[in-house]
C-alpha cells in the first residue's frame, strides 16, 4: 500500500479511538442518567411534598431533553460507525484485489469508462468477478487474435502489392 493510504488507515484508526472514547462517556452518562433516576424514585418513594414533586418534574424534563441529546449522539456515532466499517471493508476489498492482481484490471476498467460494468461487479461479488474477469480475458485474446489477423492480412496484401509492383517494373 502506498504512504497515503497508511497515513488514511492511521487517520480512520484515530477516528475509531476517538468513538471508543466517546462510547465510555456516553456510558458514564447513562450510569449517572440511572443514578439520578434511581435518586429520584427514592424521593417519590418517602413523600417529600408537592415541593419537591415540582422540582423533580423539572428534573425528569431536564432528563428527557438529555436522552433526546444521548439519542441523536448515539445515532450519529452509529452513522458514523457505519461510515468506517464501508471503509474498512473497501480497503479490505482493494487490499484483497491488489493480493489477486485485479487492481491493475478494475482501474483499466475505469479508465475505460466502464463505471457501471464496476457496479454490476461490485453486486456479483467476488467469485463471480473472478468469472468474469477470465471472460473478459479470453475477450481481450479474442480481440487481440483478430488484430493479429488484420495485421497479417496487411502484410499478405503489401507481399502481393510488392509482388505486383516488381512484376510492372521488371523487364520482359
């Protein structure tokens, strides 16, 4: 792999220490989410008066606005979970390409313009990519014996020009 792609997969490796480390806290919140609850049932529980049963609908009003903030966090980090796992795999697919030697193939392929044939490869998957490539392979055989032939058939009608030439030009 070349040096910027390390330097990506240090930068992804980051990326996830730092999730990890937003996970812990999330945890940590929800611990002290809990304890409060549980705090707060102890007060209903021993009837504390109207008072106190105001301030703690506050409270639960305080707390719902934190599990809505938790939630969207949670989605978010889930989004972006999903975003690193699309591009590990995609590294694990490229890595796995470089290993068969397809690399070079899928970026002719694109280069070529042939972008949708890269989609339908993609949706085959591998074993069908490997299937297709041998067919894309004996396509290009093909291609290539044919421009053989028309070479070849460039050369005979040259020979036979040449011959007709030398024919014209030599003396009887």
């Amino acid at each position: 792999m070349e040096t910027s792609d390390k330097g990506g997969i240090q930068w992804r490796g980051l990326r996830l220490l730092e999730w990890l480390e937003l996970l812990e806290l999330l945890e940590l919140l929800e611990l002290l989410e809990l304890l409060q609850l549980s705090g707060l049932w102890l007060l209903k529980e021993h009837g504390l008066g109207l008072l106190h049963l105001q301030s703690l609908g506050r409270l639960q009003e305080k707390g719902l606005q934190l599990l809505g903030l938790l939630e969207l966090l949670e989605l978010l980090q889930l989004l972006e979970l999903l975003e690193l796992l699309q591009l590990l795999e995609l590294l694990e697919l490229l890595e796995l390409l470089q290993l068969l030697g397809l690399l070079e193939l899928l970026e002719l392929l694109q280069l070529l313009g042939l972008l949708e044939l890269l989609e339908l490869l993609q949706l085959l998957g591998l074993l069908e990519l490997l299937e297709l490539l041998e067919l894309l392979q004996l396509l290009e055989l093909l291609q290539l014996l044919r421009l053989g032939q028309l070479q070849l058939l460039g050369e005979v009608r040259l020979l036979l020009l040449q011959h007709l030439l030398a024919r014209l030009l030599l003396p009887r």
